[in-house]
C-alpha cells in the first residue's frame, strides 16, 4: 500500500560531514530509482553537482532542474518556479524528488511534492532558515506572501562539509531567524491569553532550547566553526521540529515575521532584489522588542493603550523579561556577521513605519503589534 504524505513525514536527520553519501544508500533502501534533483545556479554548484555525480554512480537516475530566476535576478517560490519544476515530474515514473538548497528551493519543491503526491528529501547549502521541515510553503501570489499546505521531508541531509563553505551572511541570516524566536515565543503566549490561539508547551520549550542554544553560542556561529554550524544547523531542524508538532508557525513566527514579509512583498512591488529572509527576521526583532518594551513599560503606544495590556499588563511585562533589548538584539547580530540595522538592509524610513502601521495585517494573528495598531 503506497504510504500517504502524512505518514512519510521525516524518517531520518544526518547532521555530519559527508552527509550527502548517505543519500544515495537512503534512495536504494527506499526503493527510489528516478528522482529529481531541483537546485538553482548557486546551490548546484556549492553541492548539487557532487551529489548528482553520487546519484549517478549509484544506479539512480537523476532528471536535473535548475530553477531559474525571476525578473530582478532572484530564484522566487512563485507560480513560475513551481510550474518549472511540476513539468518535469512524471506521475508514473518519478519516485521522489530532492530538494538542494536554502528555504526558496525547499519551498518550491516541498509544494511540488505536495501537489503531485511526490516524497521530497531536504540536502540543505546553508544553515539560513528554520524551514527545511515545515509542512507550509510560503508563495508569492500575484505579489502577496501567502502560506499553503505543503509535505514535510521524508528525510535530510545536512553536510557539514557544505554548510562550512556557506557565506557568512547565509550564516548570519539563519542566525537572525533563530533570534526572531524571541519575539514568535512571546507573540504566541499573547495571543494565546488574550485570543484563545492554540499553544502547546513542547513545541515552546523545543523552540526556546534551540534559541537559547544558538545565542549562547553566538561567538563559534560568527567565526564559522565547525561547532558552531552544528550548534545553528541543529537548532534550525529543532525549531522547524517544534514547527511539524504544534502543525502551525507560531511557535517561530509572530510580529518579526509579519515585518519581513511586508517588506519582502514591497521589494517584489517594486522590482528590487531580495534581501536575506533570516536577516530581515533578525532586524525585525530588533525593531519589534523596541516596540513592545516601549509599549509594556513605558506606555508608549502609537495610538492608544490596547485593552490587552490594560487588561493583562503584569503577564506581558514578565513576558517581556525574556526578551533582550532592542541594543542587545543588534548586539548579538553584529556578532554573528550579520546587518544589525534596518538602514544596513536598504529599508528606508517610509517604508519602515508603513510596515510597523500595516504588518499585522499579513497574518490572522493576534500579536501585540496588531493589538497596537487597533487601539
């Protein structure tokens, strides 16, 4: 009996050097013979050309594509990139499809794979994002960010060796993902209290341990240590892990999030080049911890005081103990080798405050920044 999306979920995670030589023995045992390996011009050549030549040498045939740019030169989960990678896949002969990349690549091919009942695996380039396990492909629909169903990996591969040679800003970003989770943990209690949002301890806790874990090791992420990529890669998969068990985002995205995905849609609009996800992710909690501190302890509000915090005001601002400063945020992404800033990212002033007014609106979510922003 062919086994359903559900229930191929994540059988195995290798976080080693040499990891990519273990593929082609997962493929054989699976009883996979044609697989297609979807990478773009970069990722292709940091490990994709490698793990083609292993797949080739194995016995497993390999149908490459390579997804192709949009028009302001960034590979994009959009329709176009998706179609490119459905019309190679052939309903009787492909048995699976890999992933070789960073969240984009995952992205399209987790949809891919959703839509066509394939089973995808995960061979990650960079330790950029916490999204190679998720179960949601955030696309871009006629210039709007929106999250879809999607299959999680069946399996992921994570080669030391390949995420070593990563860019110190790919390193960077997956680092300002994780920082984000410090606002997303926070955003999630609130939203539970005020709103009644579903909240799930486990995948709280897994989270935090990941995030804690990454800012106490902040100094081996910057210097590209071989420690220190295990120590971010591993924290990556646990709060993509926490993401599959509670089956939304909250437990990693709330305020920060909707922030980056606002100005994400902004340079789509106007035809600039995409910024790093993980690095707006990590300015974004910068700016969102001013915010709420401003807000919760020194009522300061961009219109009037929320009746959430009227209401709740001594569980926020004991909530709000847990998360840094503003300074310490930027201080712990300087650190890591990334931009601790919003003028470092290009985000100029206009657009900033239009986001801080209209991100909630990205998401239904019940953050503090939409209960500011409703006052």
């Amino acid at each position: 009996m062919t086994k359903s999306l559900e229930e191929r979920a994540l059988e195995r995670v290798i976080l080693e050097k040499g990891a990519i030589g273990q593929v082609a023995s997962y493929l054989q045992d699976k009883g996979y013979r044609k697989i297609i390996l979807a990478a773009d011009a970069h990722t292709y050549e940091a490990c994709g050309r490698l793990l083609e030549h292993k797949l080739q040498g194995s016995g497993v045939e390999t149908d490459l594509c390579l997804i192709e740019p949009g028009t302001a030169g960034d590979v994009v989960a959009d329709g176009e990139s998706i179609l490119q990678l459905m019309l190679h896949v052939h309903p009787e002969l492909t048995d699976a499809l890999i992933a070789v990349g960073s969240g984009t690549i995952h992205d399209i091919v987790r949809f891919a794979g959703y839509k066509t009942g394939k089973p995808f695996i995960s061979v990650p380039t960079a330790p950029s994002v916490d999204g190679f396990t998720s179960k949601g492909a955030p696309l871009i629909v006629r210039g709007a960010k929106k999250t879809f169903p999607a299959s999680a990996p069946t399996a992921i591969f994570a080669d030391l060796d390949i995420l070593m040679q990563a860019p110190q800003r790919l390193v960077a970003a997956g680092f300002g993902d994780m920082l984000g989770k410090y606002t997303s943990l926070f955003d999630w209690k609130f939203s539970h209290l005020t709103a009644g949002e579903p909240y799930q301890d486990q995948a709280a806790a897994m989270t935090e341990k990941a995030l804690r874990s990454c800012v106490e090791h902040v100094d081996e992420i910057g210097q590209r240590t071989e420690e220190g990529i295990r120590i971010l890669m591993t924290a990556l998969i646990e709060s993509g892990v926490a993401m599959l068990l509670f089956g939304q985002s909250h437990p990693a995205s709330g305020a920060e999030h909707h922030l980056s995905h606002y100005w994400e849609m902004e340079y789509l609009r106007r035809g600039s080049r995409a910024l790093l996800h993980g690095a707006k992710v990590g300015v974004a909690c910068a700016e969102i911890s001013r915010v709420y501190h401003e807000a919760a302890e020194r009522g300061i509000y961009p219109g009037g005081e929320p009746s959430a915090l009227r209401q709740y005001g001594a569980e926020v601002r004991e909530w709000l103990k847990e998360v840094p400063s503003e300074a310490e945020i930027r201080s712990l992404l300087q650190r890591a080798g990334g931009p601790a800033s919003r003028e470092e990212l290009g985000i100029d002033a206009e657009l900033f405050e239009r986001s801080l007014r209209e991100a909630h609106l990205v998401r239904d979510r019940h953050t503090l920044l939409r209960a500011l922003n409703e006052a």
